[in-house]
C-alpha cells in the first residue's frame, strides 16, 4: 500500500478512536499488515476495528469538580416557561465562579414539565451559558426505555453529561439488582457520560453503596450526585471507588463543607441559585486550606438551605431568589407559592445569617 495512503488511514482511526488504547493496538495491527502489503488484510481489520468501536467506544471522562446550581426555572402568569427571566438569572449566575449548570434537575421542577419543554430548556440555558461551563441535563424517567430515549435528546439539544435520578414510582421492585439493570442500560447507550442522583426525601430510594460501587466501574458512568447527606455513606463510597475514574458530588450546601473533607469533588447545590458565590467562596477556602473561615461560612449556610428545599421547597427557593436580586417567580400548580407566615420565618432565617437587610 502506498505510504501517504496509509498515513492517511492512521490519522482518520486515531481521531475516530481518540487516540484511546484501541486505536493504538489498531495502529499496530495496521503497521504490521502494511509491512506484508496485504490489502486484503487490511479490509478486513479495519472492518473488525469499526465493529469493536461501535459497541464499545464511550466519551472521554470529564472531571466534574466544582459548584452547580440546579437551576429554577422561571414561569410567567400563565405557567409558561419566562425566557425573558431566565436569561437574565444567567447573565448574573454567568459571573460567578460556577464549574457549570444542572438544567432539569429537582428544583427545575422537570417532573411538571413536558418532553418538548424539558428539551427546549436544556437547549435555551446551552446558548445562554458562559464559554467553558458544562451543562448536566436531567433525564431520568420512571421507565428505563424512556430514561434511555431522554438521555439522546439531551444529548443532541446540547448536554455534556446527563444527571439521572432513580426510578421509584414502584418501590418495592427497585432492588439493587433493578438499579444495576436500569443505570447499565442507559449508560450502554447513551453518547454522553452519566451521573448517578440519589435523592431519597423525594423519591424515597437510597442508592446503596453496593450497587453504586458496582456501577462505579463502568466505563460511561462518570460520578454520582447524593442529596441524602448521610456523610459516612458519601465517605464509604469516595474511597470504595478511588481506583475507577468516578466522583462524587454532594447534593446539597447543608453538608458541603465536611463532603469536601472526605473527597467529594464538589456540590449541586439548590442554595447556589440564590448564595452563589457563597458556596463557591466555602470551596475556594477549603482549597486554600483557611478550614476556620470555610467551617465558619458553612453553617451560616445550613439554616438559609434547609429553608429552600427540606422546609419550603421550590417555592421557598424561588422567593428568596425574588428578595436577592433574581427572578425567582411562581411555581407550577400543584405547588403553591408560600403563605406570609412562611415568608415571614424565611425572612428572618435569611436576615439571621447576614444574607437580607
């Protein structure tokens, strides 16, 4: 075979195959028959290389380390999604140092959402975003047939990796073997990388370790997002799974701080949509090693976080982000916006801790 077509042919496999450990056997396969100048030969290994890459090719991994906010969305009179105020929260959410945005997440109320408007979101926030930020989209579904259709279509509306939930409407079939069964699937065939999310107040299934562990070392499974604040589980994990490529995000600002001591790589964090920079400067103190000042700042987080998802939810979250500069705005029926006692009580928890006049 001539030379600059074989040349030719190493460039296309290598970019084909991202220079990953296939593409070098691939390369040395390819050596060796150019040197026997069999064509035949030739066909034929690069049609075996094109089988192999099809079924067992993934994205490369990316690190997730850093703070998101799982974004609100926001709605007009008519319970239509406000583009108008969405794109201004971004303009403010794009000058802090967020690593990146979970789009569809619990507190983006994606559950009272159709398909066409959780897809148009994650396309919308992708054109809004800063350069260099990541965008994780929700797909979960209750079906695993669903889960693995609404992880392609983020993908093709823009996502860089897909945060998926656990089933739970049938409780009491979602084993750890029902758990294995249904992420394996959707990270088999999903064109970008998965993160697990377990978040048991809302959906009442705990992703044990087990089964997150056994799903650690798949190879299309990048990380996991718990908002169950059990700190010993997250530790448990972090160091049963330290030998894969797999991280671990706290779910929640609540229990940031001690999550960074025992090795999560950062946080989706609810209070980030209005405390922001807060949560961002509580991980640059950590990185810096001032542990005084980012203890100090953590727990005037805990009570403003409790607030905005365990005691009042989206609704909360969305009034405090109305009192701070955003727009946080009404919540889809059958949410209801909160009553002035419970403004009240946010208030003052807010005002306590130094974030309201």
């Amino acid at each position: 075979m001539p030379l600059p077509i074989f040349a030719a042919l190493q460039v296309t496999l290598c970019i084909c195959c991202r220079l990953d450990a296939l593409s070098c056997v691939i390369m040395m396969l390819m050596s060796w028959i150019s040197a026997t100048r069999n064509c035949k030969q030739l066909f034929n290994t690069i049609k075996c290389m094109s089988a192999v890459r099809y079924t067992h090719s993934h994205p490369v991994k990316m690190d997730l380390s850093g703070i998101y906010p799982p974004i609100t969305t926001p709605f007009d009179e008519s319970e239509n999604i406000d583009w108008i105020s969405l794109k201004s929260n971004m303009e403010k959410w794009n000058t802090i140092p967020f690593r990146g945005y979970v789009v569809q997440g619990s507190n983006g109320e994606y559950v009272y959402m159709t398909v066409k408007e959780r897809l148009e979101l994650v396309a919308g926030v992708k054109g809004m975003m800063a350069e260099g930020k990541l965008l994780i989209a929700g797909s979960g579904c209750e079906s695993t047939s669903a889960t693995v259709q609404m992880t392609k279509d983020m993908a093709d509306a823009g996502a860089d990796a897909a945060l998926v939930i656990t089933p739970s409407f049938y409780k009491s079939g979602m084993t750890d073997e029902a758990m294995f069964a249904h992420f394996t699937r959707v990270a088999d065939t999903s064109a970008i990388p998965i993160i697990l999310y377990s978040v048991p107040s809302n959906t009442g299934i705990d992703l044990s370790i087990d089964v997150i562990v056994r799903l650690s070392s798949h190879p299309n499974i990048i990380g996991l997002k718990d908002s169950g604040g059990d700190i010993s589980k997250l530790g448990a994990v972090v160091h049963k799974t330290q030998n894969n490529t797999f991280q671990v995000l706290a779910g929640s600002a609540s229990f940031l701080y001690p999550a960074y001591h025992i090795g999560c790589v950062g946080g989706v964090c609810a209070l980030a949509n209005v405390l922001g920079q807060e949560c961002c400067d509580l991980e640059l103190l950590f990185k810096l090693k001032r542990y005084d000042e980012a203890e100090k700042l953590q727990k005037k987080l805990i009570i403003p976080n409790l607030d905005v998802t365990r005691r009042f939810g989206v609704p909360g979250l969305k009034q405090a982000m109305d009192w701070l500069g955003y727009i946080g705005g009404a919540s889809r029926l059958p949410l209801l916006p909160l009553t002035q006692n419970q403004q009240d009580v946010l208030r003052k928890d807010f005002k306590k801790e130094g974030f309201l006049e």
